[in-house]
C-alpha cells in the first residue's frame, strides 16, 4: 500500500530519478510534532517540501515572537489553531521550563487544558498534552480536576454528543467514571447524550478491571 505526504499529497511510488537533489520531495518523513501547513489526509507522512516549509513557518513564528505566554494556548486551542498551541506549548517549556497544563487554568471557568479540549473534541490534541505535557504519574490528578461547574474532562466528554474517543482518552489516563456531578454519573450523562457506543465502553470499564493505560504508546 503506497503512502503518501498528508499536505499535498505527494505518493512515495513516485519516480524521482530524474530529477535533481534539491527538487526531490523523497522520502516521506515522519509527520513533525507541529504541523502548521493545512493537512489534507490523516496520514503521518510528510514529503521533504512540506517538511521544510512548515520549518520555515514555524523559524519565522519562533523570530517574531519572543514572549510566548499561557494565555496564547488557551486563546489558540479555543479558536480552533492546535497546531500553534502546541507550538506555543513546546516553546514555553523549552524556554522556561513551563508546561501549560500544569501551572496554568482559566480564573473565569477554572478550566485546565484538558477542559477545554474535551468540550471542544479536539481528541488528538488531548492526547498530545497528556503525553507531552504530564509525567505518567500526574495524568490521573489532571484527568480528574474540577472545573468551576465541578466537571472533570471526563463528565465533559460524556455530556457531549461525538465524544466517544475523548472518552476512552480520559478513561485510560485514570479519569473516574464513577463521579457524579449534578446526581449525574458519567455512564447517566452518556445515555442521555443517546451515544450507545459511550455507554457500553463505560458499562465495561465499570464492570472489569481498569483498562491498561497506553498513553505512552505514541504509535496507537
């Protein structure tokens, strides 16, 4: 099965022999952790063009910008730019030690990050902060956290419809399915959100011994 670059589309079963060096778009590389060009497919390869112009992007973000803060993520994430929240994400902790997810919650909704990205169903996002922003042995206490309205990520994602992939994420990373906010458990705000694939994970998770956590599997 021929790959090809998520950007454009560019197919590693082209023929490049007749071209030069600097004109050959081979081989694919690994899609880089921050991807600012608009992404075409879900494949996790990029060809050698889109691989340094995206770099480029993301030097001349890196000039222009020498003060990143908290509230830059938090405004990034909520406007739908994912890919520069974590860019903005990997700066501060390079730069000053900061990891957003930790230190930094809304004062308004007391949300943390993995509030907003659940209301939000930015799945892939979520995923990344928990395995780039957490140690192992943190993901649980921020899993559960509570928000102003005393909602944890996980209580988020079951009240929303199409959450069921943040749901699994927050589960596997230790969230509680057994809190209850408003008289409401998880598995009762997932039955009334009417996703019958959320309730029957839940019911199962309820049920038998905890799920593996493979968050540190980046390759699933």
């Amino acid at each position: 099965m021929p790959f090809e670059c998520c950007v454009c589309g560019f197919k590693d079963t082209t023929d490049e022999s007749g071209l030069r060096k600097a004109q050959r778009r081979l081989p694919l590389v690994p899609r880089p952790d921050v991807l600012l060009l608009t992404f075409q497919t879900a494949y996790n390869w990029v060809c050698l063009f889109c691989e340094i112009k995206n770099q480029t992007m993301i030097d001349e973000i890196k000039k222009k910008n020498n003060n990143f803060t908290p509230e830059e993520v938090f405004d990034h994430v909520e406007n739908g730019r994912v890919e520069l929240a974590k860019l903005v994400m990997l700066q501060l902790a390079s730069r000053r030690q900061l990891y957003v997810a930790r230190t930094h919650i809304d004062p308004l909704t007391q949300n943390n990050l993995l509030h907003v990205v659940s209301r939000l169903g930015y799945w892939r996002l979520g995923r990344w902060i928990l395995q780039h922003q957490l140690q192992p042995n943190e993901r649980a206490s921020f899993a559960n956290r509570l928000n102003r309205a005393n909602h944890t990520p996980l209580s988020i994602a079951c009240t929303r419809d199409n959450r069921d992939d943040m749901v699994l994420l927050f589960c596997k990373a230790g969230g509680n399915p057994n809190y209850i906010v408003e008289d409401s458990t998880c598995l009762m705000r997932a039955c009334c959100s009417g996703q019958d694939m959320w309730c029957a994970f839940l019911f199962a998770v309820l049920t038998v011994p905890p799920i593996k956590d493979v968050l540190d599997d980046v390759h699933t």
